[in-house]
C-alpha cells in the first residue's frame, strides 16, 4: 500500500501503485548523473553517463565517464549481483545493495531504483507518496529512508520520468545524494 498526500494537503488516501505487465517489460534508460557521497573530510562527487536496462529479473547498468568509456558496470538479478570496475575482476555477492557497500562505502539503491524510474514504490514496505495538486503527478517519493524527487517529466504516455533527485542521511550521518537526467 502507498500512502499519497498532496501538497499543501495534510490528507493521506490509499494509492496503488501500477501493476500491468507493461510496467516491467525490458526497459532501457540512457542519461546524465551526478553522486555527491561523503562530508568534511573525503567527499566523492563524480559524474558522467548512464545507461541503465531492466527486465523483470535483470538490471544492468553501466556508468559512463564524459569520454563514453565503461568506468564501472553493474549487474542485479534474482540470485545474486556484481560489480565491475573497469580492468577489475567482478566484486560478486547475493544483493548489489551489499556489494555496492563493500565497494563502495555506500548503499545504491538498485532494488528500489527500478520501481522509482517507473514512479512506483518498491515492493515489500511502505512509501509516502506526495502529489502536485493540479496535474497529479508525483513530486516525492520517499521509501525505505530514500527520498526521491521528480523533479520534470517527458510530456509522453505513459509518464516517464526526465530528472530525479534520490537522497539518504546514512548511519553515520553522511549524506548520500544522486541526481539523473534521462535524455531517452
């Protein structure tokens, strides 16, 4: 179940979430990021290129630098997930959350990313879902201490998202933030 408020609204109604077939055909996003990780001492910002596939079982991405060259690739399925940096052996585990956080220091939201890019919540816990008041489309989602804002749409149907935002304070209080910019 997701819980919608709208803005300026302090009412919460039922909501759910999309569930044709459609929804997790193969799916390809190609676009623009930037990672902002880490406070004072280290922070990490990098940014370049995406291109992201999904199918109901696989999620592959490869992050591009600003020359087009594969820097790192990550693989998610059912079973189990990896992460390859370029000229690297793949770092393998059960879920790309955990080898992500071995690799890395931090948590990408792969799991969650692939319901968010389709502005659905992720299954298995709640989401708090807000809504502008006059077209209905969803501004900010916020799920499993993840928030993520819409920030523009492609005027399309379906709706597909054209820039979000995705943010987390981590345990020890760093904030993790991503911005995207889908060109296709």
């Amino acid at each position: 179940m997701i819980f919608v408020t709208t803005a300026g609204c302090a009412k919460i109604t039922a909501h759910n979430p999309l569930t044709s077939d459609e929804s997790m055909d193969i799916q390809i996003y190609r676009g623009r990021f930037s990672i902002h990780y880490g406070q004072y001492e280290s922070p990490l910002n990098t940014y370049g290129n995406f291109i992201w596939k999904q199918s109901r079982e696989t999620v592959d991405v490869q992050f591009l630098d600003l020359f087009g060259q594969t820097q790192l690739t990550i693989r998610s399925t059912l079973y189990d997930a990896s992460v390859t940096l370029r000229g690297k052996s793949p770092l393998t585990g059960l879920r790309i959350e955990d080898v992500m956080q071995k690799t890395f220091g931090f948590r990408l939201p792969v799991s969650g990313l692939r319901y968010w890019l389709q502005i659905q919540q992720a299954p298995g816990s709640l989401a708090q879902i807000t809504r502008d008041p006059k077209s209905g489309r969803v501004t900010r989602l916020i799920q499993d201490g993840w928030t993520i804002e819409y920030q523009s749409y492609f005027e399309s149907t379906p709706t597909r998202v054209k820039r979000l935002n995705i943010k987390r304070t981590v345990d020890d209080g760093t904030l993790f933030s991503a911005k995207l910019v889908i060109d296709e």
